[in-house]
C-alpha cells in the first residue's frame, strides 16, 4: 500500500464513509459552510482571528491549521488532517528503522481569510465546506489543539529554570487550566524550543564557555592532540567562596551516569561551620586515570591558593587519585572511607565463612583492630586476628596486601591524630551525588544542560548556608546559657556548641574516661572533658575553639551583592587578586575578559 496515495483512494467516496459511521456529514458540511458565508465578524489581528476559529471549530471536533498565508495580507485555512504525507527521504516503509504514523488524510475542507484596507480581518471566501472524516470526540489527539499560550509557555520556562520535573509542570499547567489538552511531549517540546532560543544560534558547548566567561566562574578546559574537548573543571562563584571559607576537609569521589557522553564527574565536597555539605566544585574528566586527577587537583589548588592546603582529604581506595593527591597536596593526610572499606571485606572474605555465627565474630574482631586506640593496641590486635584466622589464609592476605599497607588512612590510632571533624566516611559525597541528581533528573543531558542544573543547586546551597549563618548569630542554645560557654555564645556554630555540651555533662557528672587520649581535641578541633577541667568555674575561651567551627568571623561577600567595603586598599587588593586571576584563565577566557 501507498502511504502517499489520497485518503479517497482508499477508502471510497466521502459518501462511503458516512455510511460506514452513521454520521450525517452533509448536516455538519451546510452547518459549517453557513456559518463561514455569514461570518460577519471582524477581527482587529490576525492573532484574534485564528484563536476565535480554532475555538469554534474545536467545538465541532475539527482542527485547523494555516495552509498558506502572507504576512499582514491573506490566509489560507484548511482542516488539520488535509494534505498526504511526504516521503521526504523517499526511503521505502520496509526499509526504515521508525515505525512512523501520519495523520494526513487529504481532507479538502479550506477556507479563506483577508486584512481589509481598514486593517481589519475577515472570512472572504470558503474553497471546500466538506471533512472526509468524521468529527472528533477527543481534540488532545490533535497538535494544533495542544498549543500553549504565552503566558503557559512563559510559566513553563520559570519553572524550568527552577528545576520542577516535567510531569509536574504539566501538573501544575491542569490546575490553573483545567481545559488544557497539552500532554507531556507538549512539555518536553516546549522545553526544547526554549533551550534552542536561548542558545541564539550557538552550539552547546560554545553557549557553555561564553557564559563560564561571563559568570565569573573559575575554570579550565583540556583537549587532545586532535583538538577534541576532553576535560572541564570549573567551580561556581559561591562555591569559590565557601571553598575559601572552609579550607580544612573535602570529600572526593566520581559519580557517574550525569550526561550523555558518560564522562565521569569528580565531584569535591567541603564541609562547613554546621557540619552541613557544599559542593566545591566540579570535574568532568575523560578517564579516572592518575593525570586526570592530578590535572583537575590543580585547578582545585587554584582556588585554595598557593600555601593552602587541605588539613584532610577523605577518599576510597581509588588508587589514582591517592597518588594525584600525594603530588599536588603532599602534605595533606588522606584517610580512606571506612564504610567502603567494610563493604569489600564483606565482599571478599564472606564467601571464606560457613555460618553467619563466624562470620558475625569475624567482623567484631575486625571492628576491634580498626578501632584501636594506639599502634600497640593495633599490633595486638593483628596477631589476634592471624592466630584466629589462619586456617583462612586467603582471608588474611587479602587483609595484608590490600589493607595493612594503607592502616594509618583507617585506624583510629592515627586517623584520631588529624582533624577530620568526624568525617571518615564519605557518605558526604553520595549525599552530595544523590542531591545532585535529582536536580539532574536524566543521564541523558550534554555538558550545558548539566552545568545550568548544577549551578541551580549550588545557588540554593548557598542561599541555605548564608541564612543559617545568619541565623545562629542571633539564637542561643537553651543548654550552653550559662556562664561557662559565654564568650562562645553566637560566635561558635550550633553542631560544634552540642558537642562541647555533650563533654561538658561528662565533665560534669564524671563519665568520662579515667585517661585522655587526646582523640577528641585533635580530631574535632574541641576541648575535652579532661581538658575543661582547667576551666573548671571560669569561662571556656573562644581561642580554645578551632576555626572551623567560628561563625562571627565568616563573611560570605560577593561582588553581585552582600557585603561591600569602600576602603581603598581592599579594592586595591581585589584588582591584584583579578590581575593573578587573568593570568591563571586559557585563552578563550583570557580573549573574553
């Protein structure tokens, strides 16, 4: 069969086909006819024209759509479903890979409409009063009968920008409308043409770097010896702000399955004052390969600054960026994720196990050697687990080649010595990666797309840092109202204000341990029980405090707003900062500037 062939053709005579439904066409032909011939309306716009015809016709179960038409002189209007379809590509049905449809049944229904030299419009002339199908019941089977107004597509382009998913546009669209025939492809192609007329005829990738450039953004691109795009850091503007605020532990981990050309994304993580997480910034790499690490690192090490370097890094055990980490920061301690730490020995030595009874032992031994208090403690517990496990030979080695060598990233004894703030683990970064996607909301998106995602989430990220910053400068703990915490009172954040008071009622109902490690002060950056007995009926000084956790010496500035400050030498100081800056940026941003 011809899919080209007339509707006719097919399916007989129009008189033919109001037998076969029982539709009396000739009644709703002379009705409609009537009605164009005594059309005495006029219309001040062709915009006003064409909406009050789609509405009647609408109302009739017919759609219509311009045919031919002149600007500002003539239209020519016809049913929806006239014309045949046009093999454009003439590739034979059989041949193709898309089972496509049309809706084009050459219906001869067409009319005629003129601006008058008045500047009014009117129907002037009717070429064929007649459908060759019937009426529908459902017009939200006809495209012309989704259309959105501006008013619709404007709402769908704020919401968009607020990251709302489709179906909940759509969703919102039906309650303020309650007649809207639009469905989800409405949507998703409103979308589409809104991106593509925001992009004003640039490619993605230009349309990202342009506005890199113009967004203040800190970033850097890589590409290989035939000029392709291979890699790309950048890091929004209040990210860069938190970054310099809170210097002292990040979290680094990939993710995966963000866009479409399926680059990993090393995504760091920072940790602030409230102990909450903020994204730091953003790598999208073409391999997790050691230079690849190493590369995005020292764009990392731009924004910290030339003596500044992480108290602490917490990582898996990806050995590429371990090593990456070694060289740009050599000085800074990186601790392994204990939990996915378990999780491989539970992959690896479980099936060595019979019963779950050994294996419930097995892991409270493990649990024991991790934990150790000091390298003696350590040592003792490691012969424990040789004498007791070694019938399992392949368990302890395992242990001893993959793990023992990296002990002192793990074990209490030497990861309680640096100030980490309670971040051992990097739950941070699947937090960070679960968030994230969900502003993503598909794999599928290109670098573009993904950016402007990322950047909505890190602006509302740092709308909710600046507010409870804000915040805690005015609110008081009930329990830290007394004489003891006075001088940390609005100056300390809540988190780390909690964890003094958790000491403090140790100190004071004498639950604390009999000895001092010293874990405590050094890991958190806070006295200790033992250590608040020197304070014991004086004031708890607010140097005793790490920085970390200080409040009321943070200020969140930015040149698009916030704080300003008119002495002349900081603005001095801010033209060098942007002199070194320029000379950090490449090229294209360099030409921009």
């Amino acid at each position: 069969m011809d899919i080209e062939q007339p509707f006719e053709c097919l399916h007989g005579s129009s008189s033919d086909l109001i037998d076969e439904h029982g539709i009396d066409m000739q009644n709703q032909e002379n009705k409609q006819k009537d009605m164009l011939e005594q059309f005495g309306w006029k219309f001040e716009s062709r915009k006003e024209l064409l909406g009050t015809l789609r509405e009647f016709f609408s109302i009739q179960g017919y759609a219509i759509s311009i045919k031919n038409s002149r600007q500002d002189r003539y239209l020519t209007i016809g049913c929806d479903r006239g014309g045949c379809y046009r093999n454009k590509w003439h590739v034979p049905l059989e041949k193709r890979q898309r089972k496509t449809t049309t809706r084009l049944i050459n219906c001869p229904f067409e009319f005629y409409c003129k601006r008058q030299d008045d500047g009014l419009w009117v129907v002037n002339g009717v070429k064929n009063s007649s459908h060759n199908h019937e009426p529908s019941s459902d017009m939200s089977r006809h495209p012309s009968c989704r259309r959105l107004s501006e008013k619709e597509i404007a709402r769908i382009e704020e919401m968009t920008r607020s990251g709302i998913p489709p179906r909940q546009i759509l969703s919102s669209l039906r309650q303020s409308n309650p007649k809207l025939q639009a469905v989800s492809k409405t949507i998703y192609n409103t979308k589409g043409k809104i991106q593509k007329d925001n992009l004003t005829g640039r490619t993605m990738i230009q349309a990202l770097f342009e506005e890199l450039c113009q967004g203040d953004f800190t970033f850097d691109v890589a590409y290989d010896q035939n000029d392709r795009f291979t890699h790309l850091f950048f890091a929004h503007p209040f990210s860069s702000i938190l970054t310099k605020s809170y210097t002292n532990v990040f979290v680094m981990d990939c993710t995966y399955k963000t866009n479409k050309y399926k680059m990993p994304l090393l995504d760091i993580i920072g940790v602030s004052s409230f102990n909450s997480s903020y994204n730091s910034c953003f790598a999208f790499l073409e391999k997790e390969g050691e230079g690849d690490y190493i590369w995005a690192l020292q764009n990392f090490s731009k924004i910290l600054g030339p003596t500044c370097h992480p108290s602490v890094i917490v990582s898996d055990r990806e050995l590429a960026l371990m090593n990456a980490i070694k060289v740009v920061f050599p000085s800074t301690r990186n601790l392994l994720c204990v939990w996915h730490i378990e999780k491989n020995i539970l992959a690896n030595c479980k099936p060595y196990f019979d019963t779950q009874d050994d294996w419930t032992t097995f892991l409270s031994t493990w649990n024991e050697l991790i934990n150790s208090q000091d390298e003696e403690a350590f040592n003792e517990a490691w012969k424990l687990v040789e004498l007791l496990y070694k019938e399992k030979e392949k368990v302890v080695c395992y242990i001893r080649k993959t793990w023992l060598p990296f002990k002192e990233r793990f074990v209490h004894a030497w990861t309680e010595n640096c100030a980490h703030f309670g971040n051992r683990v990097s739950s941070r970064a699947e937090g960070a990666h679960g968030k994230l996607k969900k502003y993503l909301q598909v794999s599928t998106g290109d670098l573009y797309q993904v950016k402007n995602k990322i950047c909505l989430a890190i602006e509302n990220e740092f709308k909710e840092i600046t507010s409870q910053l804000s915040s805690e400068r005015i609110r008081i703990l009930h329990n830290c109202n007394n004489y003891f915490f006075k001088e940390l009172i609005t100056k300390v954040s809540s988190f780390a204000l909690r964890k003094l008071v958790d000491q403090y009622e140790m100190l004071k109902h004498g639950t604390m341990k009999s000895t001092c490690t010293g874990h405590f002060m050094a890991s958190m950056g806070l006295p200790c029980a033992h250590k608040m007995i020197d304070w014991k009926g004086k004031v708890l000084p607010l140097d005793a405090i790490h920085s970390q956790w200080r409040i009321d010496t943070r200020s969140f500035a930015f040149f698009g707003g916030g704080e300003t400050n008119s002495n002349g030498e900081e603005f001095k100081r801010l033209v060098h900062e942007l002199e070194n800056k320029y000379q950090e940026w490449p090229a294209s941003q360099r030409e921009r500037v």
